[in-house]
C-alpha cells in the first residue's frame, strides 16, 4: 500500500483543511465535545486519523477539501454575505459558478464599499488574515466630502478613541492637492472602521475602496470580477501572514 495513503493527520488540522475553522478553533470544538471520530466522540486532543476515518462536526460528515483562494473586486451594493433573508444582492452572486467548493469571504466589506475581498475556504488562513494580532496590512483609497484638516490628520495618526478604545492607524497619506483623496493604512479588523475614523471629524466619506490585503493588490482585476490566486501569490500571502 503506498506510504502517502496510510500517513496520518492530526485531527485538528483535518478539521481546519476542511474550510470550517483554524486549527486552534477547532481544538476549541474537540473539548466542547461537538467533534465525533467514527461515531465515537472525542474526548482528547491530539488524535490522529487516516484517510478512512469519518470525522463529523455537529452532526454533519466533512471532508479535507483542496484549499482555494479566489480574489473579487467588489463593487458597491452588495453585502459580504452568504446568506441574505432580504434578498438583497450578495457578493456570493459575484463568484456563482467559479468552483464547486464552499469559498466563505475573508472579513467584510460594507454594501457601499468597493474593492479587494477575498475568499477562501482556508479556515486557518482566514483566521490569520482576520485577526488583528496578525497585523495583516489593509490599504484604502479614501475620498471625503472635504480637504482633511492637518490638525485631523495629526489625530488620527497619533491615534483617536471610539467608544472608549484607541484606534490606531498604520499608516495616512494625502494623496493629491484637493486633500479630498487620503490613502490610509490599517490592521483593525471592526466593522466599519475607516468609515468610522473620518466620521468622528464630521467628513463624509462619498467613496471608499480597499486597494490592497497582505501583498495582494488589485491590479489588473476590473471592478465585479475575479480571479484565484496563483501559487506564488498564496506562498507569499501565507509568508506575510
């Protein structure tokens, strides 16, 4: 029998390839005791399993699926969602087709932003990209109503408090004479973020477009369509994070 076929994996890292979580997630579901190993429950961490093993996560059989990554240029209306009870556009209509594979997008954008999401169903990665221990670089284009104030300029790069927590910036550019047009780079994974930071100084925000993840940028990908990364791109996405 050909040694690859027998070689075992450890039951964590199973459950992460399969696209559901990162490994330490679901160690995390093992001692919650919602991850069963042959229809046995699993009561330690640790285990390891071969390809004939049938491992179930809250009742439901998955499967190590091949790791996929597929970038979409996001245009406005359309919620980073799944599912949506309202039947408003998502951007899983964007990539309907592109794979049989279940892809869930990596953080969100808000309906009225536009650019870089991506998808994956590297539950690991995922985690890594999201969390803003990683320190995962995010780079959006900004356009605001009116020239930024130096002053404000200087408050958000020296860092402001929302709802009593300090939000700090990576970086803030302006990118042109009319001062209307700010580069700003961020780690902060919450909601809503940037849209947050330039409404605490009263600027609306009449377009906002996140230009670049990790290493990735958006350059040659034209608004509403998308494409899977390369395997140079995911090395070096996985290197960054």
């Amino acid at each position: 029998m050909n040694h690859k076929e027998n070689k075992l994996i450890r039951i964590n890292k199973f459950i992460s390839n399969s696209g559901i979580c990162s490994r330490r997630e679901a160690d995390k579901l093992i001692l919650a005791g919602r991850v069963y190993l042959n229809n046995e429950k699993i009561k330690k961490l640790g285990i390891k399993l071969s390809k004939k093993d049938v491992v179930q996560v809250d009742g439901k059989i998955i499967n190590k699926e091949k790791k996929e990554y597929l970038l979409l240029n996001k245009p406005k209306d359309f919620i980073t969602t799944t599912k949506d009870p309202k039947k408003r556009k998502i951007v899983q209509d964007l990539i309907k087709g592109a794979t049989n594979k279940r892809l869930y997008p990596v953080g969100r954008l808000d309906r009225n932003t536009t650019g870089l999401l991506l998808f994956t169903n590297d539950g690991e990665l995922s985690k890594k990209l999201t969390h803003p221990s990683f320190k995962i670089k995010k780079i959006y284009q900004v356009e605001i109503n009116k020239p930024l104030k130096v002053k404000d300029l200087n408050s958000i790069k020296n860092g402001i408090y929302l709802e009593e927590e300090k939000i700090e910036v990576d970086n803030i550019v302006i990118l042109d004479n009319t001062k209307k047009n700010i580069g700003i780079e961020i780690h902060i994974g919450k909601n809503r973020i940037v849209r947050r930071i330039f409404e605490y100084f009263k600027y609306n925000i009449k377009k906002l477009d996140r230009v670049m993840i990790g290493p990735i940028t958006k350059k040659n990908l034209k608004r509403g369509k998308w494409r899977f990364l390369n395997n140079s791109e995911v090395r070096l996405l996985k290197k960054f994070s």
